[in-house]
C-alpha cells in the first residue's frame, strides 16, 4: 500500500452513538458522516478503534435499528474499494458477522500490530490493557463469553434485552461522567503503561488508542509514540498517516 499525503490511513473511534438519546446521538451520527464523506477520496484506509456504539447486540437475524447513515456510508466507502477495518470496544463487545456480511469489513477482538510505509502500528481500543482494574478485566471475560451471549440472545426479547442493556450504559456513564476525558499523567495512565512494558519486548512505532476520551500524542523511548484517538462526543478528533507521521486532528464542520 503506498501511502501519501494524497493518500493517507485514518483512524477514529468512541462514537458512542445512542447515547444519550436518540436526538443528541443523531446529531453526531450526521457530523461523522460528514467527515467519512469529505475523506473518501483521500483515504487509503480506515481504521475504526472501538465503541462505535454505546451498545450493540447482534441477534442471529436481528440487529438494532437506527444509524442508517453511518452504515450507508459504510457501505459506500467499502464498495468504492477502501479498506476499512472495525476494533470492538467495551460497549460493542457483542459484535458477530454482521459487518463482515454486509460491508466487507473485518472486525478485530483484540489487538493487531500492523506495518505500514515501513512503520509498524500497535492498534486496539484499550480497555483491560495495562496494570490494575481487575475487576473490569475480570467482566470482560464473562461478557465475551459464547454462554453469556447465548443467554442473553436467547432468554430476553429484545426489546427487553436491548432496553436494558441501554439503562445499565446510561446509569454508567451518570456514575462515570467525564472521568474517561481526563488525563491521568503519564505514570496513571494505564494505557502509557502498557505501551512502555510492550516496547521492552517488541519494536512499535505508534501505539493507537481509544478508550480514554482524552486526544494525545506523546513520545516513549526509542522514538515511539503513544496516540489516544480521543471520541466524538465532546472532541471530535481523529489521527492520520501520510507514510511519513502520525497525527492527531480536529474535525470541524
């Protein structure tokens, strides 16, 4: 793949759409299309980081209704030929074949670690990476399990599965508030950490973040570089490469 400053990779995440409701969520879900749409013939590739919904449940022939602008746009930019790839987060964990059905796009479960132009990339949205927050890590694994989806898919209309799904998100985000928009310093923040053990055992040049709603771009030891891609709920920021360097950008429509 031969990138440029013509032709660049691009990368985003933390949509979040459906929250906090439906109107506030369309407003946003209009603006992100309007980016994908002003970048569709300078893209080279796309890298979608996670939480592109505030929650998302693939049923065997169901999905949730609504972001239809999105997934036309979606569908646009796949068939013109752009490769696209999709990171689960912690809020769309539950995500099956639907986008590699409908729009050719892979959906990754974990981390990858990528080269291109020469530079290698550590990608993945984040969440149960670095030290601490057992607790979480330890949820996670029960929430990606086959037997939970199962019963969840299985025993709950879902109207009732969906509906209640949304409640809990809500009543977290109320608890949580802006927490994951602020910047912990470099020796809290967990993400850092991570990256800081990775490098001691493998080369990266960029490592790409979501997660943490809070847009950065710091330099590590040995010339790599941690990137949080920050959301777009508040931020509206993305990252992109032109073969050359990573950077972080602010949409503004």
């Amino acid at each position: 793949m031969h990138i440029t400053p013509e032709k660049q990779i691009y990368f985003l995440s933390d949509f979040h759409l459906g929250a906090p409701n439906h109107a506030q969520s369309l407003i946003r879900e209009k603006k992100l299309v309007a980016f994908l749409d002003s970048i569709k013939d300078k893209a080279a590739e796309i890298f979608i980081v996670g939480d592109i919904f505030d929650f998302w449940f693939e049923y065997k022939t169901v999905v949730p209704k609504g972001f239809t602008r999105l997934f036309g746009k979606l569908a646009e930019l796949s068939d013109s030929g752009i490769p696209m790839h999709v990171f689960v987060g912690n809020h769309d964990m539950w995500m099956r074949g639907y986008f590699k059905e409908e729009f050719k796009i892979p959906v990754y479960f974990e981390p990858e670690v990528i080269e291109r132009a020469g530079k290698r990339f550590f990608i993945g949205h984040g969440d149960g990476l670095g030290p601490g927050d057992h607790g979480f890590k330890f949820i996670k694994k029960i929430f990606r399990s086959r037997i939970c989806q199962w019963l969840f898919g299985s025993l709950l209309h879902p109207d009732w599965a969906i509906g209640l799904a949304n409640y809990f998100s809500r009543k977290s985000r109320e608890k949580t508030g802006d927490a994951d928009a602020i910047f912990l310093g470099e020796e809290n923040e967990w993400l850092i950490l991570f990256a800081i053990e990775y490098l001691k055992k493998d080369k990266v040049d960029y490592f790409i973040f979501g997660h943490r709603h809070y847009p950065i771009k710091l330099a590590l030891e040995g010339g790599a570089h941690y990137l949080n891609l920050g959301d777009w709920i508040k931020n509206f920021t993305y990252a992109s490469f032109d073969g050359q360097s990573l950077n972080l950008h602010k949409w503004d429509l």
